[in-house]
C-alpha cells in the first residue's frame, strides 16, 4: 500500500512512488451520456477492462475516477434505487457501491491505485435536496449537508481498509458560490 517513509517521501510497496496518474472520469458512471434521463448510465464492464488494460500498458499507478453519476435524475434512478434522497437508505445505495467495488477490485488486481470524486457536480447534491447550491452546502444541519455526509461517511467507511483506495476528492472545481471562505 502507499504509505510514508522516515525520509518523508511517499512510498508504495516500500517503495519511493513518483507516477502520473489518469483521469477516468467515466470508469464506473459515463458521466456525460445516457439513454434517457431516468438511467444511470453504467460503464460497460468491457469499457473498464480495456481502459485498465491500457493503463497497466502505460504504466499507470493511479487512476481518478467520478464514483458517482452527474446528474440528480441518474443519482435516483442509480445510486438511490428509485427514491428521493429523503427516503434513499444506505441499503438503497448498496448495488451501486457493488459497482465502485467491483471497478476497485479491477484496479487491485492491475496494481492501479484509486482515487475516488464523490461529488463531480458540486451542484448535485443541493439538487437532490431541492436546495440552493449556496445554502445547501453552507447551512449547517441541511438537507444538502446531511446528505453529504452521510454518503462521505459510508464511502470512506467503506473503503478504510481498501489498500488499492488511495484517497478522496470531495468534488470537482468548487468555486465561492458553496466555498466556506466567506
């Protein structure tokens, strides 16, 4: 796993770890396409296998991939089984954690580190809870941020003991409009 040596440097396998890593994006959600609104369009496993093949061909150690859809309609349709956010469960959000699993497991298996974005589309969450981008992330105790939270928890729960996980991005280009700054 990655880890840090008594000379400060990271490491991986003991190993002093320099690497350039690849974004893909679209390695468990096709981010940007859909059949219709209401699908959660997932990657082909086929897709995943041939884009890893290269990677591994490339010698890439990690790779940054959205674990979640773009938009709220594929989050319901995918990620919260056909409910609102308020009703979706942790139980609900299960067959779409099987997916980030199994593209990990993908990844374990190349030697490929994962970085997972939870939230790509900052904007996504604040819609889902049918708030202001602003308000919803800002607000302590909101609908926004409770749900933020919860799904950050579970993922990182998760995945605590997952050596080929090697980090989190919370989301994607976060500007002042739900910067806690101001």
């Amino acid at each position: 796993g990655l880890t840090v040596g008594s000379d400060k440097t990271l490491r991986y396998d003991g190993q002093r770890f320099r690497n350039i890593g690849l974004n893909y994006g679209w390695g468990i959600c096709q981010i940007y396409s859909a059949t219709a609104p209401e699908v959660c369009p997932y990657t082909p496993s086929a897709d995943q296998d041939a884009m890893l093949d290269i990677a591994v061909s490339m010698k890439v150690k990690v790779i940054r991939v959205k674990s979640f859809p773009y938009w709220p309609s594929w989050w319901t349709a995918g990620v919260l089984a056909g409910k609102s956010v308020a009703a979706a469960t942790e139980a609900d959000r299960e067959a779409h954690y099987l997916k980030i699993d199994a593209f990990i497991a993908k990844c374990r298996a190349r030697g490929i580190g994962v970085i997972l974005n939870l939230f790509f589309r900052h904007t996504t969450p604040s819609d889902l809870c049918a708030q202001t981008n602003r308000a919803g992330w800002l607000t302590a105790g909101s609908a926004t941020r409770n749900f933020v939270q919860a799904v950050t928890q579970e993922v990182v729960t998760r995945y605590l003991a997952e050596e080929a996980v090697f980090g989190y991005e919370w989301s994607n280009e976060v500007n002042h409009r739900n910067d806690a700054s101001d």
